[in-house]
C-alpha cells in the first residue's frame, strides 16, 4: 500500500502498518530525515521506540505538526502511516522543487513500466552459460586475469572474475592505484620490517611481516573510513536543512570589549600604571553608576505596579458600590502616562545595554554559589580512661546508641551495611563490638541459633573495621569505605580471611554461651542448696538419699510409729548418727510443736508419739 511512496522517499525496509515497531520506526526515520521539525536531541522522546511514555511523546509531536484529527484517526495506524508519508512527501517536494519540475513526464513513464520489460532487454539473459563456446571464452578470460582455473565450476569463475574487475580494474580502484603511485615513500625490503617476535622459522617470519603490514592497512583504511564519518556528520549538524532549530552563532557581542588592564597602545610620555589605574577606575564608577539608575528603574516599577493595584481595587468598590467612576479619571490617565513614561525609559536602557562594550565584570560572572561548613557529628572516645570511667562510658554508650546497634546488626547486606556506617559514624567504635559480642552470646543462650549467625556476621564486619583502622594507624571511620570496597571488588583472599574468621567467631560463642548456661545452672543449684540447709549446715535432700530405705521410706510415709519401730532395730550408735544428721539436715526437728507454735490439727495421739520419740532421740544423743 505504501510501497511506492516510500520508495520515493528512499525508505530502503519492508513497511507494516500494523506491526507497532515498524511503524514507529517509520516515523522516526521520516522525522530524522524528511520532516525535521525538532532538532536532534529533541527527538529523544520519539527515538527511544520502546518506552511506554512513547505514545505521549507521538501525541505531542503530532500537536506539533499541527494534526487536525480526532483520536480514533491517531489509533488507526493505517490512516495515520499515510498522513506521515504524505507529509514528508511534501517536505521532500517543497525542498528541492525546481528539481522535480526538471523530470519530463515520458521518464517517469519509463520508470514505471514493468520490470519484465527491462528483464527481457538484459542481453545477459541470452547467454547459454553451459555451451563450449562460453566456456572457452571464460578459460580466455582467466587467463588473461590469471585466475587459476583448476575447477569446473563456472558460478566461482564468474565470481572471481568479478572480484578481480571491482577491485583492480573498475574506475574507483585505478584512481586509488594512481593515487598511491603519486604518494611520497619510501620503498624498503619485508626483512628490515621488524616482527616483534621470531618464530624460530623464517618462512613463518616472513608471512608474519607480511600479516602485519595487511593489519596496518586495514588499520588506515578503518581510520579514513572513520574520517569520512566524522565530516559527514559534520556537514550534516551544519546543515540547516537537516537540523532547522540550530542558528549560527552571534559574534557581535563580542566585538566591542572594554579592557582597561592589559592595552599597551599608550604614549611614551604617559605613565601606564596610572593610566590603567585611571581608566579602571573610570570604569568602576560608570558601572556603579549603571547599577544604580537599574535599581531606581526597578524600585519606580514596584511602585507604579504597586499604584496600579491599589486604583483597581478604588475602582472595583465603586463598581460594586454603584459609585461614579468618572472620579478616578485623573489619576488613571496620570498613571498611565506614568506607565507609559517608563516603559519608553525601559526600552531605552535595554538599548544602550545591547550596545555598551562589554567589559571584565560582564565576561566572567558567578555560576553558582555554595557554602559548605563541616559540623562535628560524632562524639570523641575521651582517652586514657580507668576500669570504673570505661565501664561508665560503656554503659552511657549504650543507653544513647542502642536502638541504632540492633538495628544494624539486623542489616544483611554490604552496601546497606555500609550506608547505614556512612550515616551514623559514631557507632564505628569499640563499644558497638563489645555490645554486639555480648548480644551474640545471649542470642545463643536463648537457643536463637538462626539470629545469632545473623547478628555475629555484623559483628565480624565491626571488628575488621576496627582492626584495619589499628593496622593503618588512623581514625576507624576512615576505615569504612577501605573495607567494604576490599569486600565488593572480589579480593578472595580477603573474604576467605573474613569467612574463617566469622566461623571461628561463631563457634567461640557457642562455646561460651554453654559455658554461661552451665554456670548458671550451677549457681542456681548451688542458691537452692543453700536455700535447703537445716540447722546444722547439711543438705536434707543429700541426708536424705544416704539414709538407709527404711528410714527413706518412714520419712516419705511420715509414719512416726514406724519411724521409732526401725530405729529401735537399729544399732544404738548407727541410729544416733543417722537422727543426729537428720536434725542437722531439717528432716527432722525436736519439739517442733513448741517452735511451731500451731499444730492444732495433729491428734492428742501423734503429739504423745512425738512427745516420746523426741526424748527417745534426746536420750540417745547424750548416751
């Protein structure tokens, strides 16, 4: 459907309306090449085919060029690729008019006749490529050539032929020998060339040379290649047709300078310095003085601007009022005259602006302007501190900084790591590893295995900070970006270093958090031991167990009959031992109704027993 349009406008691909890519293709070809109508960084928007905001920059560039249809036309790519084509016909035709005018009509008329009227007129069509007759014309031919003929295939025969007439014998190739032949050099032998290396043969050697002084051609050829580019894309940019938003470059300013410092034109008789001195200072005073008739511009502006609001807001509460507006008059002509006035005065300084010569303060004037000051945002570690102050300074550390030490010790990866290090450079110290140490170890304790290889890997990163800044001798917060750029570049030996110490630092605080838990266990066992002394300093569950299982189970039963019946049974001596330590132990206490003060519910009959086992116990013991 577009097929002859664009071949009228050199558009060398296959066209679908209806494949999005190609037809954003299109345009973008018809805008670069025909049309033109942005500059060329202007068409970044459009050039960029695959972004999503693409159809926003289509639409704005068809309100550029002035469409006049309505949306259903704009997604109907069909009607839309035939407005495009149209127009850059157009473009193309109101460029060089003259020379279309100059086709007559009968050439075009031939340009459109079929193409298999011009095939049947190829006289190479007629040849029988299979007849004796052309085949020894082509052995002629070769030989003439000299082109090795030790095959019979006539296709690679033709193709050789053709190779050797392009390259050597075609208009192009002789204006490039003739060239070369007008070219200075020097002639010199393959064996003075040096190789850069030997081979150990020197029929390699030399095919070598031979390699490198083809690489070193094709190397000048890229390179006047690569010239011709650059000077046809120059021509191109320069070009107005082809880049309509660039204008030339306006020297007119810079004809007039005025530079009193370095002119040297002076007379023999007259001090330079002074007269520098003088012209400067000529200078300076009518560049004050400038500055000073703007400002009083400038301040007579506000005020006239200032008069203009006030009168229309007179006028609009008489309006509103139903007053009679006519008395404003006066004041309104005399402020328009006023207005008129300056801007007259305006113009006028804008003129004499444009053509004042420009001087030193007008050439170089300031960009941008920033004022940076640093602010001490870390607190210095005091130095030389004793046990009591380190372990205050510790504890005041923590209080301060703790919420900021877990939360970066909950971070996982490098460059958060490092960010958070960046932001917060007061946690870069020896307080922060101690705390986290000690987390580890608790995390440990509490069975948080998972969280506690979490945390110990930031710890890790903390201690090489803090040992790399030992190790250079310098602030630990310059250490940061040091580490974490040895951490992102690969250096392997440096991050197996980190691995093995990390893992060893795991398993250091997995040993001493079962340590921590067994002395604990300990001194738990030890507190409920003390708490379970008698009297006399024994452990009544220890008495307990050494008692014989009698006795065991008469103390479990609390039976008190069987008690004294067993004791009875016993050896006097064994049985006053064993009483004796179960006194001492708790287990059994003498006149326990007087130091209890209220045993009301034990029968009249176990008070009896108790009664006389307790002087039996009595008797035993001072016997």
């Amino acid at each position: 459907m577009f097929k002859r349009k664009l071949s009228s406008l050199d558009y060398g691909k296959d066209y679908n309306p209806h494949d999005e890519t190609q037809f954003r293709q299109m345009v973008i070809w018809l805008e670069d090449m025909k049309i033109r109508l942005y500059s060329i960084d202007g068409r970044q928007s459009l050039r960029n085919i695959q972004n999503p905001q693409w159809e926003e920059a289509l639409y704005k560039y068809l309100q550029d060029l002035k469409f006049s249809y309505d949306n259903d036309v704009i997604k109907d790519r069909v009607a839309l690729s035939d407005w495009f084509i149209g127009m850059a016909v157009r473009f193309e035709y109101g460029d060089d008019v003259e020379k279309y005018k100059q086709i007559p009509s009968n050439k075009i008329n031939n340009q459109q006749k079929p193409d298999s009227v011009n095939q049947s007129e190829n006289p190479l069509e007629k040849i029988d490529y299979t007849s004796e007759e052309f085949k020894s014309g082509m052995l002629k031919l070769c030989e003439l050539l000299q082109i090795p003929t030790k095959f019979n295939d006539t296709a690679a025969i033709l193709r050789a032929v053709s190779k050797i007439i392009t390259t050597k014998l075609s208009k192009e190739a002789i204006d490039k020998i003739q060239i070369k032949e007008q070219a200075s050099g020097v002639d010199f032998s393959i064996e003075q060339m040096p190789l850069g290396f030997d081979a150990g043969d020197k029929i390699i050697n030399e095919a070598a040379k031979i390699l490198r002084l083809l690489y070193i051609q094709d190397l000048r050829t890229l390179q006047t290649k690569i010239n011709e580019t650059i000077v046809n894309v120059q021509s191109l940019v320069a070009d107005p047709r082809t880049d309509k938003m660039s204008k030339p470059m306006n020297y007119d300013k810079w004809k007039k300078i005025e530079v009193s410092d370095d002119e040297d034109d002076t007379h023999p008789n007259i001090d330079t310095p002074s007269l520098f001195r003088w012209r400067h200072q000529a200078r300076v005073e009518r560049r004050e003085h400038r500055i000073e008739e703007q400002q009083e511009h400038e301040k007579q502006s506000k005020e006239l601007n200032e008069r203009r609001k006030k009168l229309n807001e007179k006028l609009k509460a008489l309006e509103e009022k139903g007053g009679d507006v006519s008395t404003l008059k006066a004041e309104k002509e005399s402020l328009e005259k006023e207005e008129r006035q300056w801007k007259e005065k305006d113009e006028d300084i804008k003129k004499q602006e444009r053509l004042r010569p420009l001087d030193v303060d007008d050439l170089t004037h300031e960009g941008k302007s920033k004022t940076s000051i640093n602010k001490k945002v870390t607190e210095e570690r005091p130095k030389n501190m004793t046990e009591e102050e380190q372990a205050e300074y510790y504890k005041q550390f923590v209080e301060k900084h703790k919420d900021n030490i877990k939360k970066y010790g909950m971070f996982r990866h490098f460059e958060d790591t490092q960010k958070f290090l960046e932001e917060h450079y007061e946690l870069v110290c020896e307080e922060t590893a101690n705390y986290l140490v000690i987390w580890c170890i608790d995390l440990e304790m509490e069975e948080k295995h998972s969280l506690m290889e979490h945390v110990s890997h930031q710890t890790m990163i903390m201690q090489f900070i803090l040992e790399l800044s030992k190790s250079l001798k310098i602030d630990p917060r310059q250490c940061v970006r040091p580490f974490f750029t040895r951490m992102k570049t690969a250096d392997q030996q440096y991050k197996q270093g980190f691995s093995e110490e990390l893992q060893a630092f795991r398993e250091r605080v997995q040993t001493r958090a079962q340590q921590k838990v067994a002395d604990a266990v300990k001194q738990y066992e030890e507190e409920e031991r003390q708490k379970r002394l008698g009297p006399g300093g024994l452990d009544p569950v220890e008495v307990m167990e050494s008692l014989p299982k009698e006795l065991q189970d008469c103390f479990e039963s609390r039976d008190i009959a069987l008690l004294q019946e067993t004791l009875s049974k016993m050896p006097r001596d064994e049985a006053a031992n064993h009483l004796d330590r179960c006194i001492k132990s708790g287990l059994w206490v003498p006149n326990a109704k007087d130091a209890e003060g209220d045993e009301e519910e034990e029968t009249k009959a176990e008070e009896q027993n108790e009664e006389k086992f307790t002087r039996d116990v009595q008797k035993l013991q001072v016997e």
